[in-house]
C-alpha cells in the first residue's frame, strides 16, 4: 500500500499533538505556508518567524508556534482544509489555494487595476476598507479568521524560454502557466497566450521540460524559485497584484484567553509588515532581486503605449469572467476593491 509523504506528515503531526505535554506549551500554533523558511528569502518565512518570536516571548511560552514551510503538509488548498478542519491553526495562502475555498478572491485578478505598488499596498491590508470587507466575507463563507493580508510579492512579471515580452503580439501562443484561477486563465488567453494551470510544485519542472513556456509571478518569487535556471526572457508587464491571506482556525482563535488574543493579533499585524518589507527589499536587491534575476536573463520594460493594448485586451475579458463565475457578489466586491482604490489614489 502506498502512503504519501503528506499524509504520513499530518499523521505524525497529529500524534505529535496528542502527545504533546503541557508542561511545554498550554496551546500550540501549527502555521503552514509554501516558501522557504528562512526570513530573507520569502515574506511568508519572514511573517512566520515574526510571528513565532512575538507570540512566544508575548504569551510568556503559553502559546508556541511550530513553524511548516515549503509544503510540507501539502497543497495550498488541501493545507487551508486542514485549517477548517482544525488539525492545524493556521495557513499563509496564495489566491490560488484559497480560491478553492472562497472564489471570490479571483476579483483582484482585474488586470492593471492597481497603478502602483503604494496604492496596493494600502488596499491589499487588513485595515483598509476593502480589506475589512473581503476578511469579513471570507470569515463568513469559509468559517476561517483572516489574521493578515498582503501582496503575494509584488506586481507580477511574465518570464518564458521563447522571447521578450515587448507588444501584444509577442504573447501569441506562449503556453504561460497560471494558477488555477478563471481570471487568470482569462488574462492570458485575451493577451493571445495559452493558459497552462499548473500546481506550485509542478510549476519548475513544467518549464525545464517545456510542458510550459514561461509563468508569472512577483520578482521575489520568481527568485527563490530559480526561475532564472530554466528561463532566458523576463518582462516586466506590472499587469496583476495577488494577495496572500493569513487565515486561523476560528475555535481555536477564540480558545485563547484574551490576553493571548491580543498578542496574536499584534503579532500577525506586525508580521504582516515585516513580509511586505522583505518583499520589497528582495526586489531591490542585488543578491536575490532583479539585479540577480538580470545576470542570466534578459529583462525588458514594456512601453506605456503598449500596456495600455495590454490593458484593453485583457479587461474586458477578466470583467466578463467575475461577471459569469461570481455573479452580483463578484461585481459588488470587484466595485468595492476598484473604489478604494480610487480612494487610494487621492
């Protein structure tokens, strides 16, 4: 019989918790994301350890983290349904694991809705108007507490093996992998691509074999993935900005004492800004960002003119997809992100 390594992993795990003493801990945090755990490479493992640090040394070592990157316990949404399920606490997730649990978080996909990465910023948050309403809905729908939310890394930039991304006409054919996402299925099949979804752990050896031409996805990640191995052309096309959504377990959320509240909500909030403050670093950077990315592959910008052609093929074509998939809900969520925003902006 055969036994995957994810399901011997939660095993272990759950025994791990039935055994558990409570001489070291009364409660015990089990916080799973897909990056590398070091703080310097990913915001999620730069949150995470945050994270753990300010809730340990809070709670006096009532309340401990126990720290799960890289996948180890699975897939993005199957690690989110752990969450719902209670055999773990908590999940720092891309759009494209929790769209399995709340689609409508495909209305950020509206391509180049966001003007720039300091309006995002502020809409993408916890705080902002926007961010308030989308966490209460997910909270509504999923069950699931929203303890941060941020940008998955920055804008995102389309790399492939076949050649720069400079007008429309260059994406005709170029089989980009997407997550699993309607929207961004839609982006690029209006751009004249050909939309590969593929899971994260899929995505390296898709495109060192060919299955895929190139992928999208913020510099950061683009990074620590090593895309720059197995891909020459880099594009920065800005055309989306995704969230990632830190969720909790909302029993055991409200297991915790007050003061344990507390600090875990400090703690998230100021986690949340450590992983927005890695990501831009990792952008600028020399050693991990584009400056790294530009010493095996060729980066291009992409005229104005020419996001604007961009602009108007893949609009209409995302609007008309929340429109389909999503129904009044998604208009009324996609209006109310569009309004902050313009309200951003002013």
């Amino acid at each position: 019989m055969k036994i995957s390594f994810k399901k011997l992993a939660l095993s272990a795990l759950t025994a791990t918790a039935l055994i558990a003493s409570p001489a070291f801990a009364d409660k015990v945090i089990r916080l799973a994301h897909l990056n590398p755990d070091s703080p310097f490479d990913s915001h999620s493992g730069a949150m995470s350890a945050v994270f753990k640090s300010l809730v340990e040394t809070g709670t006096n070592g009532s309340v401990k983290v126990e720290v799960f990157p890289n996948g180890q316990l699975g897939k993005d949404d199957e690690v989110i349904q752990q969450v719902r399920d209670g055999l773990i606490q908590s999940a720092i997730s891309s759009a494209g694991g929790i769209a399995s649990h709340y689609p409508l978080v495909g209305v950020f996909d509206l391509p180049f809705a966001f003007p720039n990465i300091a309006v995002a910023q502020e809409v993408i948050n916890l705080n902002s108007p926007f961010g308030q309403k989308l966490a209460a809905d997910i909270q509504k729908k999923t069950g699931l507490k929203v303890l941060g939310l941020l940008d998955s890394g920055g804008f995102f930039a389309i790399s492939n093996s076949k050649r720069p991304i400079k007008t429309l006409d260059d994406m005709k054919g170029l089989r980009i992998r997407t997550m699993t996402l309607p929207t961004h299925e839609a982006t690029i099949a209006s751009l004249g691509g050909q939309p590969t979804p593929l899971p994260w752990a899929e995505v390296y050896t898709a495109l060192q074999t060919g299955v895929a031409d190139g992928q999208m996805n913020p510099i950061p990640i683009i990074a620590f993935a090593k895309f720059d191995e197995v891909q020459k052309y880099l594009s920065i096309t800005n055309h989306v900005i995704t969230p990632y959504i830190w969720t909790m377990n909302e029993q055991f959320y409200q297991s915790l004492t007050p003061a344990e509240k507390a600090v875990v909500d400090m703690a998230a909030q100021v986690a949340v800004q450590s992983g927005v403050g890695i990501s831009r670093i990792i952008e600028a950077s020399a050693q991990k960002g584009l400056p790294k990315l530009g010493e095996r592959m060729e980066i291009n910008a992409i005229p104005p003119a020419e996001l604007k052609k961009l602009a108007a093929a893949a609009q209409p074509a995302v609007r008309q997809v929340i429109v389909e998939k999503f129904g009044p809900e998604g208009v009324e969520m996609l209006e109310a992100m569009t309004a902050n925003i313009e309200q951003a902006q002013k």
